[in-house]
C-alpha cells in the first residue's frame, strides 16, 4: 500500500477520512494524494462558451479558495511527517476520482460518508456511493474518527462463487497488512435459502489453498442479506465490514439493487468495497 487517494469537499466527514489515511501511511510509509474537484459550469471554466469576460476571474477565485483550504487542511498535526500532494481539478467529482486513480497507480481509495436513506438514496445518491460501485481499486469508506489501530476484526460476506473468488483474496491479503481477524460469513435468506450440503461443497472449493489461517466461516439465516451482515457484524463486535461488489449499471444496477451501497449507507461502522473482476 504505496499511494492512497482521499477525495475531499473540507467537509467533516472528508476530514475524518483523511485521519484514517494519515494513520495508514504512516503504518505503511504511504503517500496520500488529497483531491479536490471544482464542479464548475464551463463557461466558468472557458469563458469563451459565453462571451462573459467575467467568468474566469470568477474560476480563479474558486481556485485560489480551494488552495486557501489545502492550506489550512496541509497544517493539521495528524499530517505532519507524511508526503501529502495537493490537487485541484475541474471535473466532476466521479469521474475526477476515477480518472486520478487510474492515471496515478492508487492502491486505496479512503472516502468519507454521512450516509443517506430513503428517498434520496434513489433520487441523490452520491459520489461516494458510485466510487463504491464502479472503483478497480479497494475503497474504504468511513463515517466517524476512528482510531485504525483499534480496528481488529473484519466480516467479510461472501456468496461463495467462483467468479467472486478473486475479489476474497484481495480482502484477505488487506486482512493480512492490517493483522485483522476475518469472520467470513455466508448470508442465508428465507428467498434464497441454501442447504447445508450445497454451502459445504461451494465452501470447499473457495476456500482451498487459502493461505492464511485467520479467519472463520459461519452460516448465518436473516430476512435479508444487508440486515444479515449488519446484524452479524454487531454479533461479532467487528470493526470493518469487507464486501465485494461487481459495479452493476443502469437498469440492472436498478433492479438488482447494491448490498455494497446500502451498507456504505447503513453501517454504522467503516465499510471497504473489492470489485469483482470481470470474467473472461
């Protein structure tokens, strides 16, 4: 874990990402790049668009605001001793994001999140929650301070699938850097409800040549599988929730819904999202 992006608004929930990240570099000598997107109408950004010669002055003061809070932000203790890169950029706040960790070889993505419920989780959503979905990379998203050296213990929900296989692996190497406890854990819906021996021969294969010995497996039934793991979570008193999610759009997205978004939403505690590789 050598570059670590944390996209920032100055918002509250943006600093105590930050705080987190400063405690992963400094446990993993990383670097942070600390990102800000100026969401600005592009006659803002090009004033040729409307011919008000106004405009730009106007962008400048944007810019020169953003770098006044990069400053103040850059002179936090918690800061001191790491390589922090400042950037400001005009894009929109998604793309901005995955377009900088692509071109920069980012290994975490550490975001903050208030959380959402009801109806502005359909009509609004978030940045936050689209990073989730669509991210190559680990994304870990947090609410609240929190001190990373009391994080001990990671759920980890799994279907059991092949095709997920992948993504398990890379939470259990990130278990490994973090020296955490993995409760994994098989969510047993009444709607989906799968038998003992089933679960035992998909378990056998995901699990063979697992190298790391760690973790535990149990079987656990819920009404749903998003209420199972908070429930389960609160059970085993973890700190982290680990989940994989395979980026579904549209209408797909839509109707199948996202257990990674809603835990982003609901969980009271830090969520960490790995994609699932597309299979060829």
């Amino acid at each position: 874990m050598k570059k670590i992006l944390v996209p920032t608004d100055f918002s509250d929930q943006a600093e105590n990402a930050l705080k987190v990240a400063a405690q992963l570099a400094k446990t993993y000598d990383a670097e942070i790049y600390l990102l800000h997107m100026l969401e600005l109408p592009a006659q803002l950004i090009d004033p040729t668009l409307d011919g008000n010669p106004n405009s730009l002055p106007e962008a400048i003061y944007f810019m020169k605001l953003a770098r006044k809070r990069f400053s103040d932000v850059l002179s936090s203790d918690y800061l001191d001793g790491l390589t922090v890169y400042e950037t400001v950029q005009f894009n929109e706040a998604f793309e901005g994001i995955m377009t900088f960790s692509n071109e920069n070889d980012v290994d975490l993505v550490v975001m903050g999140s208030h959380g959402a419920s009801g109806f502005k989780e359909i009509f609004i959503g978030s940045n936050t929650e689209k990073v989730v979905r669509n991210s190559d990379i680990p994304v870990l998203v947090v609410k609240n301070e929190l001190e990373v050296s009391k994080v001990k213990s990671m759920v980890y929900a799994t279907d059991l699938m092949p095709k997920n296989r992948d993504s398990f692996l890379e939470a259990v190497n990130f278990a490994k850097k973090m020296d955490l406890e993995m409760h994994v854990v098989y969510i047993n819906t009444a709607n989906k409800f799968k038998t003992d021996e089933y679960i035992n021969k998909k378990k056998a294969v995901f699990f063979k040549d697992v190298d790391f010995d760690n973790y535990s497996f149990d079987l656990y039934g819920a009404e749903s599988i998003e209420k199972g793991i908070l429930k389960f979570a609160a059970f085993k008193k973890a700190s982290l929730i680990g989940v994989s999610t395979h980026g579904r759009k549209g209408i797909a997205h839509f109707l199948n819904g996202s257990i990674s978004e809603d835990l982003v939403n609901h969980a009271k505690i830090p969520v960490i999202t790995f994609k699932i590789k597309e299979q060829d």
